[in-house]
C-alpha cells in the first residue's frame, strides 16, 4: 500500500498465478504463438512488396494490418514472457507504462480503421467492379492508410493522458500481465467516473464507428452475391471476402466484449482471457487465415516454395 498522498512511479504487473512449471509451459506456448505470428506476418508484407500478382489495394491494406499486428504483438506478448521467466512480480516503470498502453491503444485503433477500408475495398470489388480501379487508385489508398494510421494515434493522445493524470496511491499493483487501463482505473484514489464515461464513449466511437461501413459494406455484397445466378459464381464472389469477413468477426468480437461496457474495472480474470485472444490468439491466426482462403496467395507462396527449394537444389 501507498501513500495517500504519492503517485506510483512504477508498477509491479502480478501476471499468471500458477507453479513455476506452469509458467515454463506458458513460456514455451506463448513464444511459439509469438514466433509464428511474426514470422507469418512477416512473410504476408514480404510476399505483398515482393509479388506483382499481389500489387493491388486489397494486399496492400493486408500489408499494413500484418504490420500493425506485429506491432501490437510485440507491445504485449515480450513483456508478458519476460514476466514469466522471473521469479515474483514483474516491475515496469511508469514510462514505459504509458508507453505500453498508447501503443497498444493507438495500434489497436489503427487497425479497425483498416478493417473498415478494407470492407469498403471489398464493397467496391464486388458491386462496383467496373469502377474499382478508378474509385481505389494508389493515391486512394496510401492517403486511406496514412490517415488511418495517423487517426489511430492521435485518437489515443486524450485517454492515455487522462488514465495517467489520476493519482495512483491506493497501490501499485496491477492484476495483469500488461499495464491495463482498467486496473490503472481501479488504482487510483481520485473519482474516475467521469473519465471512465468519456473512454466508454470514445470507445463506442472508435470501435462502433469503423463497424458501421463494415456492416454496410458487407449488407451490399451479401445482397449483390446472392443475385449472381450461378452457385460457382456467388462462391467465387464471396471467396474475395472470405478472409477479411472472418478477421472482422474475430477482431470485432472480441474488443466489443473489452471495451463496449460502462465499466473498465471488470474482473481481472475475463480481461486477461480477452487480451489474450486479442493479443496473443488473433494475430496467430490471421496469416492462417489469409493464405488458406485465399488462392492468389496461396499461389504465390507455393512458387516462393519452389523457387526455394531450387536455389537449394544448385
């Protein structure tokens, strides 16, 4: 316990409970998920800049969501492992505190604005494809993801100040494996109601606000599919979409039960099993996802196989 009338210069994150053996085997299981993630995320931006079967708007918002998930992984997921190969609590400063939560914030943000121009893209590609070089052109799209990135950090500048302008002297320790904002909240001594109010609008905002063209976008390509006379047809239609549509239920799923609620001082537990699946279970399957329902992708990555193996073969 603080003092009543000092603010906590570092924080000591409580992590996992469990055995030592526990630890080592969620050790083992989270660097694998981090490996493939990084490794998978790595391959889509390669093969992306690489390819010029994969030079259009799709794969180039593709490029920049795998990046945006290698960085909101690697905000999380080293500070976790390293919280788990030390004996005892894991202490972060309150720098890097604020450091860890904007980013994770800002990128996090970042990457539902992308979402919801990617789900236009699909919208354009399939009920307008006759103009969809004209309307996504490559000044289109590198303007859409600058503001997109730009709008993911300047969005979270407010919230991450107002959570760090509270007093935290009730104590120092957060009931997490990162510095959540909601155990920040429940830490403090001053009356965070009204700010608590404030980041439950911006969040309903946010994360309701890039779902509304996903909604839209896709109510338009369900009605244009289902038209399409032929069953191969309507298949090969949503087959450009597939992906993209199974990330949104993932990534949308999961943050409307974090984030859309009036309190952000729930039960430490339930936040810890959603960080998880946002942090840790999503980005592993996203290049999963986008290489195994998508055959273009697919294509290139079995030449990039061959093309290997060959080298190898001289």
């Amino acid at each position: 316990m603080m003092s009543n009338h000092s603010s906590a210069t570092e924080f000591c994150l409580l992590g996992f409970p469990g055995s030592k053996q526990l630890h080592h085997i969620l050790f083992a299981t989270f660097f694998f998920f981090y490996s493939v993630t990084l490794m998978g995320n790595m391959v889509i931006i390669v093969i992306v800049c690489v390819d010029k079967r994969l030079q259009s708007p799709m794969y180039f918002f593709l490029g920049h969501l795998s990046a945006a998930e290698i960085l909101i992984t690697s905000t999380i997921i080293p500070v976790m492992l390293q919280g788990l190969m030390l004996p005892g609590m894991q202490t972060i400063s309150l720098a890097g505190c604020v450091t860890q939560l904007f980013l994770y914030l800002a990128v996090g943000t970042t990457e539902f604005a992308l979402m919801g121009v990617m789900a236009v893209d699909r919208y354009v590609a399939v009920c307008n494809p006759l103009r969809y070089n004209i309307i996504i052109d490559s000044h289109t799209c590198i303007w859409v993801v600058i503001v997109s990135w730009v709008f993911g950090f300047l969005s979270e500048i407010w919230p991450v100040y107002a959570t760090f302008k509270l007093t935290f002297c009730k104590s120092n320790v957060l009931d997490h494996f990162y510095c959540d904002r909601g155990q920040l909240l429940k830490l403090s001594c001053d009356d965070s109601l009204f700010t608590e109010f404030i980041l439950f609008l911006m969040a309903i905002f946010i994360i309701i606000g890039s779902l509304a063209p996903v909604i839209v976008s896709y109510t338009y390509i369900i009605s244009t599919i289902l038209k399409i006379p032929t069953a191969s047809g309507r298949r090969k239609a949503f087959s450009t979409c597939a992906s993209h549509f199974t990330i949104v239920v993932l990534g949308y799923g999961s943050c409307l039960f974090l984030y859309v609620k009036p309190s952000q001082t729930q039960a430490a537990e339930y936040n810890k099993i959603v960080y998880l699946l946002i942090s840790v279970v999503t980005p592993f399957l996203n290049p999963f996802i986008f290489t195994l329902r998508n055959d273009k992708v697919k294509e290139v990555l079995r030449d990039g196989v061959k093309c290997f193996c060959q080298l190898f073969k001289y």
